[in-house]
C-alpha cells in the first residue's frame, strides 16, 4: 500500500486555522458558568502543541507559557 504525499505542504497555514478554531472553542467556554473564564489552560502534545503556542501568539489576552 502506498502512502499520499504532499508535494506542497503548508504548515504554517494549517497552524493559523487550526489556532483559529482552538481559539473559537475558548471562546466557547470562556462563556460557560461553569468555567473560570481567566483561568483556561491550553495544553497540547506534538502539532497540538504547537497550535496551542499558536493561538496563544494571536490574541492580547493573558498568557503564561
């Protein structure tokens, strides 16, 4: 079985939507009563990571890395 490949990968840009995304899942739960709003924690492993760095480097919020 032979595996796909991508001639022209663009990891940088799946990094800016997938922060994207992270970011609007926050923005979910920032408005829930259940969670302490300034108190979210990204954690990551591998490209999870990264993304959370990622998201982080996109907003003015507080961050503590």
């Amino acid at each position: 079985m032979e595996i796909a490949r991508c001639s022209s990968p663009d990891y940088v840009g799946a990094e800016e939507v997938l922060a994207q995304d992270l970011l609007g899942a926050v923005d979910y739960f920032r408005d829930q009563p259940c969670v302490i709003a300034d108190q979210i924690v990204l954690v990551g492993h591998l490209q999870g990571g990264s993304v959370s760095l990622a998201a982080a480097n996109k907003t003015l919020r507080a961050v503590a890395a």
